[in-house]
C-alpha cells in the first residue's frame, strides 16, 4: 500500500503527487544497524581470514568512523533494497568492502563506483557510460543492478558465499571452479574451494564487516548511532531540463549536487521523466514547491517517488545536514570551502580510507597475527584446533604458565594464512 500526498501551490495549481513508500516489507527500528543486525543471515564464523580482516578494519576508530559516515546518505535505500529482494542484510554492506560506500571509487581495473562495476558488467545491466554520463555511479541503478546480479548469481549456486564471491570473480570462473572440484551447486564447501586470492579473501571481509556492525563492543567501536530514515529523496524530472536548471529548481549547491549524483559529468546534460536526481530530503521541498510555480506536469506512471516512511510536511527532518557534513569528501555543505581548504583532519581521514581499501587489497601476510578474545568455554585445546595451531606453541607466544585460561582474556596467535 503507497501513500499519495497532494500539495497545493499558492496559484492553486496542483504539484504532482508524491509517493511515499511506506513500511511495507521493511524493518521499523529505530536505528539502522538494529534493523540490519535483524535481517543478517550468513554464517559470521571467524576463521583466520574474518579475524584478520575484524582487526584491519578496525585499527583506526576514526577510518571506521568515516566509513560509516560515508555510508549515511546510501545505507538506508540500499538496505531497504536488498529486504526487498529478500537477501541478507549482510549484502547492504558490500559497497563499504568494495569501496567504503564511495560513488567516486575507481580501481586500477577501472571499475567505478560503490558497486564497483567494470565497463563489461556495467553495459550487461544496461548503465549508460559515456562522456555525459555514467550509470555505474547512480546510487539507484548501480544499486538495482548489483543485486540484480547477486540474486541471479543465488539462483545460479544456490548459496550465498559463492554467489558473493562469484560477484568479485565471475560466475563463469566460479562455476569452472564449483565443477573442476568435484562440487554442484546448493552444496558448496566454500572453505575448499582454489580460489584466486582476491576472491579467497572477499566473503571474509564482508563477514568481518558485518561482524563489527553486529557487536561493536567486542571490538572497541563506538558505532554512531544512524536513524531508521532516509536522507535523500530520489525524484523524476517533470519533463525535460538540464542538470543546470534541476540544481537551480532545487536551491542545491553545485558540489552537494555532484556528490549524490556522480553519474552526470555536465550540467548541460539533459534529463527527463525516465531519468531520475538524488536530492538531499531537505531540499525535496524547495524542488517540489519550484516546479509548481512553474506549472511542470508530471505525467501519472512518472511521479516522484520519495524514500520515506515520515511525514513529508515535517520540514524540520532533516538529516539533510548530516547528509551534507558526512558525506564521502567531508564538509560538503560548506561552500566557503574549496578543495584547497578542505580540513586537514578530514584530509588526513579520507587518505586513511585510501590506505585502507589498498591494505584491504593487497594479499594477508604468510603469517597472520591474531588478537583473539578468550569467550566463555573456550580451552587451550579448543582455540589450537579451531587455529590448526600447536597447543604449547600458543602458551608459548602468551607466557602461559598451567593450561588455564580467563574469559575476556586476549591471546596473540601467529598461525600460517593456509591453515584451516
């Protein structure tokens, strides 16, 4: 069931109608990692891999904070997305392990955007790439179409972690490999699978992310509480006009603009009621009231559609600031500001973001150095076999005296990347 809300212009001319999607098929908490944490499903298991990459994505609280701001304008319609096509909610945090939620990423294979698209995959799920335009960029379509792809990639293995790793590898790759291993599809030994190293190491990230969002605490993370509501409303142009005239109807800076929709490289280019523009919800108002004015129809299959559960009267919601402060290149509301003047602090966060995607791509050492915590029924014997390590090898590392151990205890543990 949608809600139709009609506004009326002072001229007494109708502004088209605006959709409100409503709480159908989606979780009402109050925050969004409580509705996420709800709707995880994946086996979160901390192999070796998961616990190298809990403690790579974890060593600055403050590059996991900036993360996690950057996914605060996108998180809450991916989410939702991905409820919709009845996925894991763990699948909402992909775009942080391909890109850490920046619709500007761009990888030395030329993949672009949050989903990180190549140009192959981008044309096979129709994104226009062009010098106007690129679609591997849009928010919706990048979105739409990876899970699109994800899903199909589930039907194709019938499990999730080869359809998530045959995201980053190619189903064709994944299946030569699924085959060659004596395997069929709905009943995978992911673990045994020969990977390349890339993908062996893919599924682990997304678990160990999801890992963090699920128990912030275990892991010293003081996880920025984010409202169950969107910030940015998603809108269809009335009829024809350029990016130009859509800044202007909407009262949006240049830069705000560009950052939520990357994917229009002009402000020539010309949209219309097939094309949608991502505004900040504060400023979905101001558009609607302009194209009132202006006496712009929409037609009736063509309305805006504005992703909120709220009442669109209540103008004070908000968010738009934070959208605008937290964004992937910081301090965006800010228009005294240039790119010579950005904060150093800021500047120093997003080159720690750039480290971070090249550590989280580069192999694991031969050896990997794991800080585990000693859980409630854990033993000596239990944490060796669970590490394929030698009992007295990890009493030595941690000058354990006796075979006792204490709950909330941190062991170091260096154990080879091959183990099991």
């Amino acid at each position: 069931m949608s809600v139709s809300l009609a506004v009326e212009a002072d001229e007494g001319t109708p502004i088209p109608d605006v959709m409100l999607i409503n709480s159908y098929n989606t979780r009402q908490d109050a925050d969004i990692w409580t509705r996420m944490r709800r709707g995880f499903q994946l086996s979160h298991e901390e192999t070796k891999l998961v616990l190298y990459y809990e403690r790579l994505y974890t060593k600055s609280p403050k590059t996991f904070a900036r993360l996690v701001a950057n996914a605060k304008p996108y998180i809450f319609y991916i989410l939702t997305q991905t409820e919709r096509n009845g996925m894991p909610s763990e699948i909402a945090l992909l775009p942080g392990v391909e890109s850490t939620f920046n619709p500007n990423a761009k990888s030395s294979s030329n993949a672009y955007g949050m989903w990180q698209f190549v140009a192959s995959t981008g044309t096979r799920f129709n994104m226009a790439q062009n010098s106007s335009i690129d679609e591997r960029q849009d928010l919706v379509k990048s979105t739409n179409s990876a899970l699109s792809y994800l899903n199909y990639l589930h039907k194709l293995f019938g499990q999730w972690e080869p359809a998530i790793g045959a995201y980053n590898w190619g189903e064709g790759n994944m299946y030569r490999e699924i085959i060659h291993s004596g395997q069929k599809p709905g009943n995978i030994d992911y673990a045994s699978l020969n990977l390349r190293s890339e993908t062996e190491n893919y599924v682990p990230k997304l678990i160990a992310l999801a890992s963090i969002i699920d128990n912030p605490s275990k892991f010293g993370v003081n996880l920025e509480n984010v409202e169950n509501k969107p910030v940015v409303a998603v809108v269809n142009p009335p009829k024809l006009m350029t990016i130009s005239q859509m800044i202007n109807l909407a009262g949006i800076d240049k830069d705000t603009f560009n950052k939520l929709n990357p994917q229009y490289k002009s402000t020539d280019y010309t949209v219309g009621n097939k094309d949608h523009v991502v505004l900040p919800l504060s400023n979905e108002s101001i558009y609607l009231a302009s194209i009132g004015k202006n006496q712009f129809q929409t037609p009736t299959n063509e309305n805006p559609i504005v992703l909120s559960v709220q009442n669109q009267n209540d103008e004070s919601s908000s968010d738009g600031g934070d959208l605008i402060a937290l964004a992937a290149a910081g301090d965006l509301n800010n228009q005294e500001n240039d790119s010579n003047t950005v904060p150093s602090d800021v500047k120093n966060i997003n080159n720690e973001l750039d480290n971070l995607i090249t550590e989280l791509n580069a192999p694991p050492p031969e050896t990997l150095t794991i800080n585990y915590i000693v859980a409630n029924g854990d033993t000596l014997f239990s944490i060796a076999k669970r590490f394929g390590e030698d009992i007295n090898e990890i009493k030595n590392q941690n000058n354990i005296v006796g075979n006792s151990l204490t709950v909330g205890e941190t062991l170091t543990i260096k154990t080879s990347q091959n183990g099991s």
